[in-house]
C-alpha cells in the first residue's frame, strides 16, 4: 500500500519545492553553526605538534575524555625547534613523551621533560609509541629544503 502512494507523495514535495534553490531556501535558524559545531567537535590543538584533538563532542572533558590525537606529527611543524642547532624537529609527540628529552615554552615559562608533559598539560593523553606516520616522513623528505628554511 505504501509503494503505491509513495509517486503521488513524491510528486508532492517536489511541487513544494520546485522554486526554492540555495539562493531563495529560508531558514528559521542558520543551520551552519550548529553543524560546525557537531562536526568539528573540540577546537584544541596539541601543544607540540598543533594536530587538532580528535574528539567530535566539545564538552568531552567533563565527560572525563581526555584530548587526544589519532596520529601526532613531527613536533617542527608545531614550531619547535632543536634549542642548540636550531633546526626544525623532526620526531613526533608520542616518540618524545617516551625519552628525557626536553621542551621549552618560552612564552609560558616552561621547560620540561616530554615525558612529564602531564604536569603542565594534563587535559592531554599522548601514548607513548615510536610509530610514526609514513606520510609526515614521506612530507619530511619531499619538502626537506623548504622545511630548513621555514
């Protein structure tokens, strides 16, 4: 019974609207900042790599979430920068909070280890792995003269 009258319903909605295009559709509300919202999620970026945290609910903190990246990248396109040879770093977040090495927020008066990174960033979980992206490496290399002069 239904199949039978889904046509004439078609048709319907059709001829409703047939003259309404993306120039002339009104809206009760602009639905673009609540599908922002609902899509992009959590605007925070991490503090040595800045790859925006993949959480899609903006209040995940209070749901006890901490924020996370699905895959870190090389900590120079973060800006950070080898504070002797003052080269661009190349080794991601996750190799780093494994190690003794040292960051420095200049601006934040901050020098820490990676390791105890929770101590100044403790909204942020970054599983300590020495997996690395393929294509950051692969971005690394092809762009290595542009990247030395960034």
């Amino acid at each position: 019974m239904l199949k039978e009258e889904l046509p004439a319903i078609e048709l319907k909605v059709v001829r409703c609207f047939s003259n309404i295009d993306s120039d002339t559709v009104q809206w009760k509300k602009n639905p673009v900042p609540h599908i922002m919202d609902n899509l992009w999620g959590c605007s925070e970026k991490c503090m040595f790599c800045k790859k925006p945290c993949m959480n899609t609910n903006k209040d995940h903190l209070a749901d006890k979430f901490s924020h996370k990246c699905l895959q870190h990248r090389p900590n120079g396109i973060g800006g950070f920068r080898n504070s002797l040879t003052q080269k661009m770093v190349v080794d991601f977040c996750n190799y780093l909070v494994s190690t003794d090495r040292t960051y420095d927020f200049k601006s934040k008066n901050i020098k820490e280890e990676y390791k105890k990174y929770k101590e100044n960033f403790p909204d942020w979980d970054i599983p300590p792995n020495s997996d690395v992206s393929k294509y950051w490496m692969w971005v690394m290399c092809k762009y290595k003269d542009e990247l030395t002069i960034m």
